[in-house]
C-alpha cells in the first residue's frame, strides 16, 4: 500500500512541478490539484493557481504520465472516484459540492483536505482514496 501511495505522491508532484513551469511561476508550492465530481457522476481534475482553478485537466496529465503503461492514470481516476463518493455518504456532502484539494507541502511531501463546497471539512489522509481494499470486484 505505500508503494502505491508514494508512486502516486511522486507523480501529483511531478505535475505540480511542471504545471508550476508552465505558468512561469517561482514556487510549486503556488499550485494544487483538485479532484471533484462532474453533474455525470465521474471524477475530474482542476489543476488550481493560488487556490483558484485555473483549467480541467486529465488524470493522465495530473499523474504526470506521458505513456501510461501502468494505467496509474486509470487506477487514479478509479481511486477518486470512489473516495469521492464515499466521502459523500461518510462526510454527508452532496456529489456536486464533495472536493479534494492536495497541497504541495515540498518535494516529498503534500497535504489532501475535503471539501464541501467551499468549507473545509477535514484534513484527509492519502490511504482514504488509495485504499486498494476497496475494489469493488464482480
């Protein structure tokens, strides 16, 4: 489990990294990474500037993966999905208002808090949306 979790953590900070290259902007620790749920009920990404989203992303490119022959992209996206909606039910928070908002703290380390709307709720550990127990299986 902390294999996935540090494979994970590595990639959000790549992409943090190089969003923050992107935007010409000094600090990474400028930009975060939300995960919410669309009106469809499916996850998506917002990469954020100064806690103010600034465009959609895909997981692909929130993982930081160019060829993503693991399908970290896919498993992410699985992850956050269901957290999101197990937050939902756990936190009490509507589908269109549940947010995750991950923090970039330095190079090895972030921060995940949820959201309702705009209040937060709590502090969240990582192992709460990358919980391989909770594959859902047929």
């Amino acid at each position: 489990m902390d294999f996935i979790i540090d494979k994970v953590t590595e990639h959000l900070n790549k992409s943090i990294c190089k969003y923050a290259k992107e935007k010409n902007l000094d600090n990474p620790n400028d930009v975060q990474i939300l995960f919410y749920l669309k009106p469809d009920g499916f996850a998506a990404v917002k990469m954020c500037v100064h806690y103010k989203a600034t465009e959609e992303v895909t997981f692909k490119r929130a993982m930081a993966v160019k060829l993503d022959i693991a399908n970290m992209a896919g498993m992410a996206e699985y992850f956050v999905q269901q957290a999101l909606f197990d937050f939902c039910k756990s936190d009490d928070i509507s589908n269109e208002n549940v947010s995750v908002m991950i923090v970039r703290k330095n190079d090895e380390d972030m921060d995940m808090h949820l959201y309702n709307s705009l209040v937060h709720v709590r502090k969240i550990d990582p192992v709460e949306i990358f919980d391989q127990t909770k594959i859902k299986t047929a």
